[in-house]
C-alpha cells in the first residue's frame, strides 16, 4: 500500500507577541502537524528576541505593514495584539486573502465586528474567534454532564473568573487602557463566561449589570457581575474580579435533579507559562488543583468525585487548519465572538440606564 502524500503546511504569521502570542497562538500552533510559524509581528525588543529564539527560521517583522507587504508563504493571520487593533487587522488579512483567527474580544463594539463578519463573507476567507475556553477542562467536563442528561435541566449556572490582585497593574495595558479602548475585565474574562454561557444555553434574552473601577487609581473595569436570562427560564450569574480575598468556586452549576460544582483553573496556560508544551505527554490532564462534585438533589444528597478530562486547547487549531483546506467549519464562528460583543453592549447598558435590558442580537449583525 503506498504511503499518503504528506499534507502541505500552511504559514502562519503571529500579529503580536505578548501573553496571548507568547503563551497561547505560538505553542498551539506549533502542536499542529499542518500549521507551521512562519512569521511574528512585535516592535519590542525583548519579544523579538524570545521569538528569535524560538522561532530562528521565522520572518521577524516590527510591523504588520511588513507582513501586508509580503505575505508569500503565509495562509493564516493570528491577531494577537491590543483590542482595539483587532478589527483593522482581521480585514486587512481577509482581504489580503488571508484567513484569520482573531483572540477575544474579536473587536471593540457589534459594529466593528459586523464590518469583520462582511469582509470574511466578501472574501470567502475563514475568520474565527479565539475562544480557548472552551476546551478547559471544567467546561469540557460540564458540558459531558449536560449531554448525559446527568444533572437535569440547566436552572442556574454560576460561573467565576476571581483574583486578589488589589493594586492596578500599571505595566498592563487591559489595565492601563480605558473600557472604550478595549481595557477591563469585561471584555478580557468577561469573553469567556458570556462565550461559555451562550455555548451552555443559547443567547440571553435579558441581561442586568453591575461594573466597577474598584481599585484606587483604576481606569478600567476591575469588579464585574452580570445577571442572564435565557428562554425558558435558566439562568447565569457570572463574576469578574480582580478584588476576591476568598476564591469561589469555578462553576456552580443546578440542574433539576444534581449539581455540579468545580473548583480551581484548567492548568493548560499555568502549563506552558511554565515552559511546558501542548505536545508534552500529559498535557492538560489533571494536575490535582481542581476539583469536580456531582451532587443529588435533596437534604443530605450523595456527593461523588468525578474525574476531569485533559484540556484540549489544540483542538481549535486542529479544527482551523481543517477549515482552510476545506475540510470542516471554522472551531468557533466569528458570529459567536459578535454575539459575546452583544451581550457586553447589553451589560453596559444596563449599568448606564439602572435596568434590564434585552440584548440587540439583530442589530448586532449589521
């Protein structure tokens, strides 16, 4: 039997190379057997040279203009830099005939992604929204339980980003920069809850907010609690917070008949933060600092361990390499990452206005 062709890799230029490009894109990338780094976009010198290091046989370029004028040999942008470059970079590489993976929050506002979403369809390009999180271990987890029929139907989620970190950051720019420029937590890990809840229960139809600059000196939104109501009742409560002397826990999630509860992080980005590789043996598998409780319903309900599932953050490359042959549907839809921008207008609203309000989904795809 005569061996299969090897599959041609496609290049992959990584606009910015800070935490997202450094810890997320690059080695996630590299795990991929059909994508390959050809290219990183970063004016800092230290990150040059970190990427010089790791990637001696890449193009090492201090601006996307660079890249935009030669983009021979790449077939995927990764846009990895502050939100509000997201937008103007996306297209830019669309229309280059570029497919693009875009790191949450996928723009500023509905509109700037509206324009997104236009420009993929205009150049019959993949465009897709990094949303990582759900391949965490947790969520991977919750959603098994959900399609085993194992707690019921959904009555409430809780779900919970929180930190103690009381003074601002002033070397980080989600901290240093204001809401309307693409700082904060809502739009940071705020992106992931509303992305994970929409996944979990569809779209919100009502969305209630409270958002504030909690720490003395703040310019960005550093505590954040939103309240969603879905069809046909469920709900979720999500908390962002930079101001938690007490960790609560990951999720907290009732069903009719059990519930679910999960404490600690998925280790895969504390993992590679720590040097280590996606293509590590053991790679996102438990690592003993989190915890899941099925618990049955009732006073003096039976509570089990159950055992957390590996974290595959790779699958979103696996799936967009995929895509771009051809092969599948991009990992997570850049209407998604719309969506999540929707339900962030919503929250802002209704902290302005001291109401409920109902999220613009229709006008979001404008």
């Amino acid at each position: 039997m005569a061996d299969c062709p090897p599959v041609e890799r496609i290049g992959v230029a990584v606009i910015g190379y800070g935490l997202a490009g450094q810890v997320f894109h690059a080695p996630l990338v590299v795990a991929t057997p059909s994508l390959e780094v050809r290219a990183i976009v970063t004016a800092n010198p230290e990150r040059r040279q970190r990427a010089e290091r790791e990637f001696p046989d890449a193009r090492l370029l201090a601006t996307a203009d660079q890249l935009w004028n030669d983009t021979d040999g790449i077939g995927l942008a990764v846009v990895a830099t502050p939100n509000h470059l997201h937008a103007t970079q996306a297209i830019t590489a669309l229309e280059l005939g570029l497919a693009a993976v875009v790191d949450k929050p996928i723009a500023l506002s509905t509109r700037e992604a509206g324009t997104m979403l236009a420009a993929a369809e205009r150049t019959g390009r993949p465009l897709a929204a990094f949303q990582n999180r759900r391949w965490d271990s947790d969520f991977l987890l919750l959603r098994e339980t959900v399609a085993g029929d194992q707690l019921g139907g959904l009555f409430r989620v809780e779900s919970r980003f929180e930190r103690f970190r009381p003074e601002v950051n002033t070397a980080s720019w989600r901290e240093e920069t204001p809401p309307g420029a693409g700082g904060g937590l809502l739009l940071d890990l705020g992106s992931h809850l509303i992305d994970q809840a929409h996944v979990l229960l569809g779209k919100p139809q009502r969305v209630y907010a409270e958002i504030s600059l909690a720490r003395p000196g703040a310019v960005a939104d550093d505590d954040c609690f939103l309240a969603l109501e879905f069809p046909g009742g469920a709900r979720a409560h999500l908390w962002m917070s930079t101001q938690a002397p007490s960790i609560g826990p990951r999720w907290r999630v009732w069903g009719r008949r059990r519930a679910l509860e999960v404490w600690g992080l998925d280790p895969q980005e504390g993992y590679i933060r720590a040097g280590g590789r996606p293509t590590d043996p053991g790679y996102g598998g438990p690592d003993g600092s989190q915890r899941a409780v099925l618990t049955e319903g009732g006073e003096g309900g039976a509570a089990r361990e159950l055992p957390l599932p590996a974290g595959r953050y790779g699958d979103f490359y696996a799936g967009m390499a995929a895509a771009i042959r051809g092969e599948g549907p991009v990992p997570v839809p850049a209407q998604a990452g719309r969506d999540v921008l929707a339900v962030i207008e919503a929250a802002r609203a209704s902290v302005a206005t001291g109401r409920v309000v109902t999220p613009d989904f229709a006008g979001a795809a404008g």
